[in-house]
C-alpha cells in the first residue's frame, strides 16, 4: 500500500530546520557547479518542482536520492548531509596548476625563461 500524505508522521521542528538547511546546502552546491535546477533536475530524472520543493525544505528528500544527487554535484553523501566538513581547497588554483605542470614539461631553459618573465611581472605588481 503507497504511504499517503495523511500516513506521514508531522515533521517536528528539529526535522522541518534540518530539511531547511539541508535544502540550503544543495541549492548552494548546486550553484557552485553553475548548474540551474533543470539541468540538475533533468539529471537526477526528477522534475524541477521537485527539486525547488526540496532546496526550500518544503518536501523531504528520498533517501535513494541521495547517492545520485552526491555523485551529480561531485560530493560524498557525508558534505550533502552536512555530516563532514567542507574541505578547504589548497594549493594552486586548477588553471594554475594546469599550466605548472606544462611549464614543468618544458626544456630547461624555458623554464628559467618563464620563472624570469614571471619574476618580472611579479616585481611591477610590487610596486
């Protein structure tokens, strides 16, 4: 027999804040990946309604939905739940860190002739 709204047990307040802020996270999340809630919603084979529903807290999300809306937004289950830190990012940007490693693939001298254009433009921005 399907479960009907009328079976659900009401949510208490504790519930109704954690849905609320979990709505939050995955709206945030899934802003940082530049997704709209179509392209995210069309993703998960949901409609976009419901993904609205879901990013105000005004519906509950399914736990079998969890998994797919961690792999769509490239996070563990954990940083979706809000259950693991948000690791901070060190190290060079990627783009940076793009162009290091073709910079570290070059002869070197070119290396050394890009270290001293960087030095270069480094010192001006010193100034």
């Amino acid at each position: 027999m399907a479960e009907t709204t009328a079976m659900r047990p009401a949510l208490t307040e504790e519930e109704k804040e954690f849905f609320r802020s979990f709505g939050a996270r995955l709206a945030e999340l899934r802003k940082e990946r530049g997704l709209t809630q179509v392209h995210l919603a069309e993703r998960l084979e949901i409609t976009q309604q419901q993904l609205a529903s879901y990013e105000v807290g005004r519906r509950r999300v399914p736990v079998s939905l969890l998994a797919p809306l961690a792999d769509a937004l490239a996070v563990s289950v954990e940083e979706l739940l809000g259950a693991a830190p948000k690791a901070k990012k060190r190290g060079p940007a990627p783009k940076l860190e793009r162009h290091l490693e073709r910079i570290s693939q070059l002869p070197r001298a070119r290396q050394r002739f890009v270290l001293q254009v960087l030095d270069s433009v480094l010192q001006q921005e010193a100034r």
